[in-house]
C-alpha cells in the first residue's frame, strides 16, 4: 500500500514539501498515478452546477460569494459589502446583514412547505430508530432554544457541548444558534481534564450532556467526565459553569448535582415550543472548536455566522451535488469534530436535505452496520474518510457486497489524503454496486477545522476525477502552491500548500489570542493563510495533498499534536523526556509513537510502565491520544540547538535505516537507540 511520509520538520526547514521528490519511492508511486475518470454525460446534465461557475467566481469573488449568501440564505437585513478586508487577517464577510442560522436550517423549511420532509432518520447503536420532520426538528430546537434562555443564557454565552451522536447533538447546536449563544462543543473521545480545560478557555455558562451512549453494544459514559471535569481544580480561576442539562440516553446510573444538573426532558420537553427567531450580525460568533496545533495548547477556533453558513451550504450543494427532493445524505463524522458541524449540523438542514445520523461504530452489532443502513434508508450521497474506507477493505467486499447500495450515486472523501487503492476500492465497491450505468463519482475534500468548509475537491458533474487527488480549488477560493519563498511553483512541483485571498468561511480568530492567530497561519508566508500541509501540483495544475509538514499528526483524520502528547507523556512522574512522532500506518494513516526517556529512579518495569503511560495520556487528553507503541529509549536525537529531530525518529518508527544525522549533537544517539530497541 502506498504511504505517504512528509518529514516532521518545521516549515521553516528545507528537507520537506518544497521538494517531494526526496520523498521516496512511495511518492513517485503516487505522483506516477494517472487514472482519469470523466462524469458520466448523465450525471453531467443532471449536475445542480456546471463549469461556467469557476469563470464566474475569478470574474470577482466577493460578488460570486455575496450571490451564493443571498440565494442560500435567507437574510433578516441585507448586507451592504460583501467582504471587507482592510484589516488583514481579520475579514468580515456580509457586512452589515443580519441572518439567524437555526431559521435558516429549519423554520423557513417548515414555512416553505417542506414541514413533512424528513430532516434527520436517526439510527441509534442499539438499533433503534428515530426520524425527525423539519416541522419536528424545528419545534425542538424552539424548545431547547427556551429552554437554555430559562438558564440564564443569552446571546454571546458560551455553551460546552460533550454529547454523542445522537439528534439532540444537532438540537443543541442550532438552538445555541438560534438564541445567538456560541456553543463549543468538546468530542466525547475526550478526557475530563481536556473538557476542563475548554470549558475553562471559553468561560463556558452551560453544559449540554449525555448519561452516555453505547459502544460496541455496551454502555459508554460521559456524564461522569462531567462530573469530574467541573469538581476538580483548573488550571485557572475556576469554571464558570452554572448548570449541566443531560440528555438521558443510555439509562446508566448517574450522580446528580441537585440545583446544576437538570434532564432535558424536564428541561426542553416542558419548555414552549413557540420561540421567534432573531437575525445576529453576519460577523456574530456562532461557535469555538478546539483543534491541536503545534504548541501544547489545544486552539479554540473561532467562526462566525453569515460566511461560514454561506460557504457550507453552497460547497454541500455543488460538491456532493445535491438534490434535496430526492437525496438522502450521510455524512459519517461525529458532531464532535469540524465535519460534524459544517456537514451535519448546518449545510444539510440550510439546504433542506434529508440525513441519516448513526450513533456507533462501523462494525456493531456486524462488519456490514453501515451498508446496512445504506441499504435501508437508499442512502445517495456518502462522505466519510480514508482511514474508514482502508478499515471496509481489510474486512473484505463480500461484506458490503451482501447489501443494496444501489441508492449511492455521489461519493465523499475527507480529513487525511486518501491513497489511490482505497479511492479505486471506494468506487469499485461502493460507488458501483447494482446495475449502475456508471460508478459514483469520488469527491476528495480537503479543507481544515480552520478553513470551515471544503477548499479543494472536484466537483462531480464538471471534474475528470484522478484518484487520490483533490485536484482543484472550489469555485471563489484562491489557493496555491508555493516555494520557501512564498512563490507560485510550476506544474511539477511542490512545496507548501496556501490560501491566498479570504474567503467566506475561514476562521475569525483563536478565542481570546489574536495574536496567536496571526503568528499560527499569516507569518509563514507575508498575506497568505498557511495551512501546514504539503502539496504538489501535478503537469495539469491540480493539487494532491501530501500531508502535514509541521508537527501536527493525522490519526484516523483525526488531528493531534506530538507536542500536546509530549506534554502529557512528561506529566506522568517516571518520565523524564518524551519525543512523539506520527508513523505511517496501514489502516488509520498515521499512528501514534512515542519515544520516552524513564527518569532514573523509575524502575523500567516493561510492558507495565508501557500501560501506565498509555492511560496517563489517555486521562490527561483522551482515548484518541494513546500512543499506539511506547518505546522506551537510553536518549532522544536532538540539534546543537537542543530541538529534538523527530525526522530521525520517524524513520525509527517506520521501520527505514534513519536518514541524514550529521546535525546532531552527539552522533552515537541513533545507534543508542536502535541498540536499545533490538534488546
Ligand atoms: C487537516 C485538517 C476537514 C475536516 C476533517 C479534518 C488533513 C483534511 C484532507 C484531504 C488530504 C486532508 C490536512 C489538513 N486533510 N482533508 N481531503 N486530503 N489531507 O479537519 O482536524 O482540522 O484537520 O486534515 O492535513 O490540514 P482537521
């Protein structure tokens, strides 16, 4: 299977992107990849856009964008400028309009006489199911919404959210929208110290939680997180958390805070299900997201209303060509990370499409669960990530092949490059079971929790898709690639890749550190957003995504960093040094390594400190961050300036003779370690 191996070092440093080509064998492989699938002549006449919009949009991109807010939302007050950027980094998008998200996605539905259309068909791990109306759906978020206003929330208040999949997950998130409250919510993979921490970050006044939800077809907790999260003693002045409203899901038994804690049927079921929605400022914050950076400090990420709604909503359209009427979409993603908002929670419902939601893991109770509910609700429109697609393959195809997918005619791809056999295997097993005239066409997203919506990806009824490819930049979005130098590369090429002009949905800040924000994305390279990933533009000038070049790791298209690892792995008292690196991985793209020093006094008990160690990390930030393998190491590889190369580790950890280690300050470190791993 081909890998992709970007080098860790820093994008200051040479050895990475800007040449490719150094990559080995595996890159050479991809780059060689020229397999062309052109939409089918159907599906191109049939297509909700066509090639004319590319045009368009270079013509003048504010004014593409400002016609895409006006015919996809509906605005309580016009805005008078589309996009003012006079203080760079900082845009404002739709200036001076007004615009209420949740009547967005879900009153003017109902008004528009789509009440009875299905909004959601909810299918829990268990294996019960649930389908909300639009009608429905807006009549709970008008109760959640009173609801959380009888709390005491108001508009600008932040709400922590820490719940599972399941529909109150997106009631929650709209009716914090609906009453202009900015909801942070925290992926239930996380531990109570990282909850703790963000509820602490945003001075967070409510709690939205579950008893718990099921995992493999047993009870999975997350109120006690809760519980602990709030009991304990932060980092700073306290918490500001004045009540926890719980969804009772599971039915475990929990503590309860009498006065703080309140069920949601108590609450929401007995609140009035007549609530008026009132338009925010288009620059009004509709939620922080936390995401892994290269420091220690998770970066609460910071969007806000009328372009992030605007560029979700058209990219839902025209990427995965949607056909409210008649698609019924499935997005995989939890609500836990940026897809879950910006591809569950808000474009389906602006667009008015009919979803599926499932709330468990792809091989409960079977390895077949989710052709299963392909199958049983004629799914059209699928979009999940590699890291699933590669899980799907090792199980084997006769497992989706017992199932209809008939139904599948638009495929999705998401959150890590997706390598040209899982791609050809997506659309050979999927996208091309039943008598199909032609497979479903593969669309491969690239964007970031930062950039809130899609960037790069074909569009299926224009785009001759290559496998493994993202390809081209959508419609109003400048991006490129460029050199060390910040400019433009030929076809051919590689380097890093940007974004060069502001656009709808980009991210407005890091909660409460402007200037962490300029520093993190706009000082690499002067007026342009960088992204951190490496990219190469192939003879035709489209874009394949090469992965990370800082220190940020893509676990399962999950995003972690080595340093937040690193930190967690030298709190715990027998560690005395600690170096993680992401090695490539079969099945979830990257995984964790960690390279650990034992302080002297700590007896090196084996496998037992090993265990030790991964449970300290997954309490200090969550389950997701346990390193796969903990090797423990006599020394660490570092420079003359101390900076420790993980380069070199990496190779250690993917199994290759270790590069280029004339930069260290002590050369015998390498065979230190490889002596010591051999025993
Ligand atoms: C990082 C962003 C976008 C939602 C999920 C992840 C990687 C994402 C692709 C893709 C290659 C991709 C990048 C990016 N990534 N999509 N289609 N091809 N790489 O959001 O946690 O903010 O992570 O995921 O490295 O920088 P995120």
């Amino acid at each position: 299977m081909m890998r992709f191996t970007m080098s860790q070092d820093t994008p200051g440093s040479t050895a990475t992107a800007a040449n490719p080509t150094q990559q080995g064998d595996a890159l050479e492989n991809l780059l060689h990849e020229n397999r062309k699938f052109a939409p089918s002549e159907d599906f191109a006449a049939n297509a909700v856009v066509g090639a004319e919009v590319y045009a368009e949009a270079d013509a003048d991109r504010p004014a593409f964008w400002a016609k895409q807010a006006r015919e996809l939302l509906t605005w309580d007050k016009d805005f008078t400028q589309a996009l003012d950027w006079s203080n760079p980094p900082f845009a404002k998008w739709f200036v001076g309009g007004e615009v209420n998200a949740a009547y967005n996605a879900l009153d003017r539905h109902v008004e528009n006489g789509l009440g009875d259309r299905v909004a959601i068909y909810f299918e829990g791990e268990p294996g019960d199911s649930r389908a909300y109306t639009y009608a429905e759906l807006t009549e709970e978020v008008k109760k959640a919404a009173n609801a959380f206003e009888s709390l005491g929330v108001a508009k600008g208040d932040r709400v922590a959210v820490y719940l599972p999949m399941i529909p109150e997950a997106v009631i929650t998130l709209l009716a914090c929208a609906r009453i202009g409250a900015v909801h942070s919510v925290v992926f239930g993979g996380f531990s109570a110290d990282a909850l703790r921490s963000r509820i602490e970050d945003a001075e967070a006044k409510l709690v939205v939680t579950a008893d718990g939800t099921y995992r493999r077809g047993k009870p999975s907790a997350l109120k006690p997180a809760v519980d602990e999260a709030l009991s304990r003693e932060g980092d700073g002045n306290g918490h500001t958390v004045q009540n926890v409203v719980v969804v009772k899901r599971n039915g475990q038994d929990v503590d309860w805070t009498e006065g703080r804690d309140h069920w949601w049927a108590d609450t929401v079921g007995a609140a009035s299900a007549e609530h008026t929605a009132v338009g925010h400022d288009s620059e009004h914050p509709l939620f922080i997201l936390y995401t892994s950076g290269t420091t220690g400090k998770p970066k609460g990420i910071l969007h806000t209303t009328g372009g992030y709604l605007t560029q979700t909503a058209y990219t839902h359209k025209a990427v995965f060509d949607l056909h409210p009427e008649t698609d019924v979409y499935w997005c995989t993603a939890d609500v836990g990370w940026v897809t879950g908002h910006s591809y569950v929670a808000y474009a389906p419902l602006i667009n008015g499409a009919t979803q599926v939601m499932y709330e468990g893991t792809p091989d409960s109770p079977h390895q077949g669960r989710w052709w299963e509910i392909v199958q049983k609700y004629k799914v059209s429109i699928l979009y999940t990530a590699p890291t699933a697609i590669r899980t799907f393959m090792k199980w084997g195809r006769d497992i989706p092949d017992k199932y209809d997918l008939s139904s599948i005619r638009v495929l999705g791809s998401v959150g890590e490059p997706i390598n040209p056999e899982a791609w050809m295997w997506y659309r050979d097993v999927i996208g091309n079971s039943g008598a199909k005239q032609s497979p479903a066409p593969i669309v491969d997203t690239w964007w970031q929790t930062e950039t809130g919506a899609q960037m790069i990806a074909p569009l299926p009824g224009v785009t001759a898709t290559k496998p493994g490819s993202a390809q081209v930049p959508l419609p109003g979005i400048a991006v490129d690639v460029v050199d060390e130098n910040g400019a433009s590369v030929p076809n051919g090429h590689g380097g890093f890749l940007v974004i060069r002009e502001p656009w709808p949905a980009m991210l407005r800040g890091i909660w409460g550190d402007p200037e962490r924000f300029k520093e993190t994305y706009w000082s690499r390279f002067e007026t342009m957003y960088f992204a951190g990933d490496g990219a190469k533009k192939d003879e035709d000038g489209d874009i394949w995504l090469l992965g990370r070049v800082d220190d940020v790791m893509n676990i399962s298209g999950h995003r972690l960093s080595t340093t937040e690892i690193e930190s967690a792995l030298v709190s715990h008292p027998a560690v005395a040094e600690a170096a993680v690196v992401g090695a490539a991985d079969e099945t979830t793209g990257q995984a964790v390594v960690a390279f650990v020093i034992l302080r002297g006094d700590a007896v090196d008990s084996g496998d037992e400190i090993v265990q030790d160690l991964r449970n300290h990390v997954g309490k200090e930030i969550g389950p997701i961050a346990k390193p796969k393998i903990i090797l423990v190491v006599p020394e660490l590889p570092k420079t003359r300036s101390g900076k420790i190369m993980r380069r070199l580790l990496k190779d250690v950890a993917e199994g290759r003779e270790a590069g280029d280690a004339t930069t260290l300050a002590d050369n015998t470190v390498m065979a230190q370690i490889a002596a010591s791993l051999k025993k």
